[in-house]
C-alpha cells in the first residue's frame, strides 16, 4: 500500500511538470541558448528534488534522527509545487479561455483597433505570466527561511483591569510560546532574539508551550540561550500538545514516558516555574495576583490536542487573589471551557497556531489561513471582563520560516480601570 502511495503522488508531480514545461517550452524559444537551457533545466531539477524530498519522507521512519529530514523534505515539497501549482493554475485559465474562444468563433471576426508594436498574442501573455506566478510564491518562501523565521517582532498592548490591586498597577509581563526548538538553524538569531525579550525588562515572564517539536532533546543546545531569560517576578512556564512526544513513534512506552521526564526536567534547567494544573502567586504590597497554568488542553481530535489540562485542580484556591492569570498553550480552551465555566479568570495567555506563519496584517487589516481554523488565532481578543491573548509563536513547525507573520515577543501590560 505504501508502495502504491509514493508511486501516485510521484506521478502526480510528473503530471504538473510536463503541463507547466510546455508553457515553459513556449516561452523560453526566444530565448538566449543558455537562458533557455538553464530555465527548462531548472523545471526538471525541482522535480528531481521535490522526488528525492517525497521518497526520503517515506523511508526514513522510523530514526528519530530522520525527523529533520522529514520536515524539510515537506518544505521542498510545498516551496516548489506551491510554486508550481500557482503557475499551473494560470496556464489552466489560458487553456479554458482558448478552448471558448474555439466555441465561440464569432468573438475572432470582431474589428479591434491595431496598436503600434507588435503585438504579444494571449497564449504568450499567459506563459510569461505563469512564470512571474510561481516566481513569486517561491522567492517568498525561500526569504520567509532564510530571514524571515528569526526576524522578531515586540508587540506591545495594555489591558485595563477593573479588580487590579494597586501594587501591580503598571505590571509588565512578557509572553513568548513555541519555540519549537527542533526547527531553529540560526542560533545567532534565537539569541537575538532572547535580547529583544530582556531588552524589555518585563517584571514577569510566561512560556505557552511548545518547547520542542518531536522529543525533548531538541532544546539540549538552546538551553544555554533560553536559560538567559530571567524576570524580577520569575518566569512560568507550561506545556504545549508537541511538548509530550506524541508526534513520533516510540521503542517503547517507557521511552517515551521518559522523554516527558526530560521535558520537565528540561524546563529545571531552563529556570522556568513549570506549572503543571497548578497556580502560584505572586505578593507585592499585600497585595496578590494569581498566576494559574494547565497542560495542553485543545479541542479536536485527541491524539492531536490532548486534553491534559486540569483546570478546576489547577484553580482551587487561586480565588483567594483579586487578579487570576492563566497559561494555557491552546486558545480553543478558552470558549471551550475557560469563560463559561471560570468566568473570573481575567487574562489568558496562549500560543499554538503560529498565525499559520503565513498572512497579512496592514494596518487594522488581517488575515491568515489560521483564522479558517481558530476563532482566536493571534493578538488580544475580549469577551465580557474576560481577555485572550493569542501569541503568533517564537519558532516554527513544519516549514521552516514565516512570510507575513513573524515570530513574536509580547509586552502586555496590565493598569488599573
């Protein structure tokens, strides 16, 4: 069966490149000898790459060590034939306009008016369209690795909290969340972007989750970078759905039960307050604030969002202060259980959804695959006196890099209504 896989989906891409070389062909016959022969060559290497990329995904489980692998074999992949399917559905659209105007000669024996020049026929308008199409997408995703996964962003907002004590009137909290430490290549720009986050001076620091992508020992060489982030108040961490190993298979089930051992033991070297269906609280001026964390907790299927949140555990007894905060990795928790069941949590810190890595926000403007699948998908949302945060992700998963919606670092400052 898994033979029969491969071959369909090898012969799928063989089907899009011959149509796409045919424009290809038509195009690059006016063309310098070595100009055409380095663009009809450069459709067969992507090809040749693309097959390479399909067949490593499917014979390298199950090696851990292959997991890399896998995820950049999917990014070639989706670079080159996002490209290419673009361009192909460009020269589709030529194709059906021809195919009419054959149904519908009478439109050919109309009067135009001559323009000066000579005149580029619609066929030939197509073909080079088609081109500057899969021109685009492709050197955009290429930029959105090479720069655009480490080119951090500080956004700053301020929430108006009518029940906030005065001692933490003007508190500043840092939120960063998926790391996903398994797709960095660039340590320079993780550690820049630890400077940016201190730079801040935050009073107190939460982590959504998402350490990691596949297994704990991802994060082994970043723990030196992310131990360096440090706050007055601490730094409180909690789990994300990619933090539990479920997303690869295991020896055995104890080898992945160990693997969780390390991740907990991970976040002890990091410094991070994990909080595990618990709450802590911090004290200022007589004054106390709750800061409650739960495990992943996340609507869909289970062995994708597991729900191993406990929030009535980790609430019991955070009610004794005037402001509780929560960190929860999934925002679908939010009105799947958190506002209609704990309608007195005030703010909740999430991650998860990356802003899909991919969209547009200009000015009031935004928009993103991910809003297609979560309600909540990035920035501050509020309901009633309850609020949500959505951080848009400090790394990646899957490809490697971001186009539109870099990676964050949030501010978020609280003041008394």
């Amino acid at each position: 069966m898994l033979r029969e896989n491969v071959l369909l989906q090898l012969l799928l891409l063989l089907i899009i490149d011959v149509y796409i070389y045919t424009s290809i062909y038509r195009t690059t016959r006016s063309f310098r000898p070595w100009l055409r022969k380095t663009v009809r060559s450069g459709i067969w290497i992507t090809t040749a790459l693309a097959v390479a990329a399909v067949i490593w995904y499917h014979i390298s489980e199950p090696w851990y060590r292959s997991i890399n692998m896998q995820q950049w074999a999917v990014t070639i992949v989706t670079i080159i034939y996002g490209s290419k399917l673009l361009t192909l559905l460009v020269i589709l659209v030529d194709d059906i306009q021809i195919n009419t105007r054959r149904l519908v000669r009478y439109l050919r024996q109309r009067k135009r008016p001559q323009l000066p020049g000579k005149p580029i026929t619609r066929s030939a308008f197509f073909d080079k369209l088609a081109i500057v199409a899969g021109a685009v997408p492709l050197a955009s995703m290429a930029t959105g690795i090479l720069s655009g996964a480490t080119d951090y962003r500080v956004i700053r907002k301020t929430i108006y909290l009518p029940n906030l004590p005065k001692s933490f009137d003007g508190i500043r909290i840092g939120h960063f969340s998926d790391t996903h430490a398994g797709t960095f290549f660039h340590r320079i720009g993780v550690r820049g972007g630890v400077e940016m986050l201190l730079a801040e001076k935050p009073d107190v620091i939460f982590f959504t989750g998402d350490l990691v992508n596949y297994q704990t020992d991802e994060v082994d060489e970043y723990i030196p970078i992310f131990s360096r982030v440090r706050a007055p108040l601490g730094v409180f961490s909690t789990t994300g759905n990619h933090d539990y190993g479920n997303y690869r298979k295991w020896s055995t089930p104890e080898a992945k039960e160990k693997n969780f051992r390390d991740m907990l033991q991970a976040h002890k070297l990091l410094g991070y307050d994990l909080l595990m269906n618990e709450h802590r609280f911090l004290e200022q001026g007589g004054d106390r604030l709750a800061i409650i964390g739960v495990e992943n907790w996340g609507v869909g299927p289970a062995h994708r969002f597991p729900k191993y949140g406990k929030l009535a555990e980790a609430y019991k007894g955070a009610d004794e202060a005037a402001v509780r905060l929560l960190l929860s990795h999934d925002p679908s928790h939010w009105d799947a259980q958190i506002r209609p069941e704990f309608p007195d949590i005030d703010v909740t810190f999430s991650g998860h959804t990356h802003g899909f890595q991919m969209g547009i926000e200009v000015g009031d403007f935004r928009w993103s695959p991910s809003q297609y699948i979560y309600k909540q998908w990035a920035g501050l949302y509020q309901e009633g006196s309850q609020y949500l945060y959505v951080n848009r992700g400090y790394g990646c998963i899957g490809y490697p890099g971001r186009v539109g919606m870099p990676p964050e670092l949030t501010i978020i400052e609280l003041k008394r209504a």
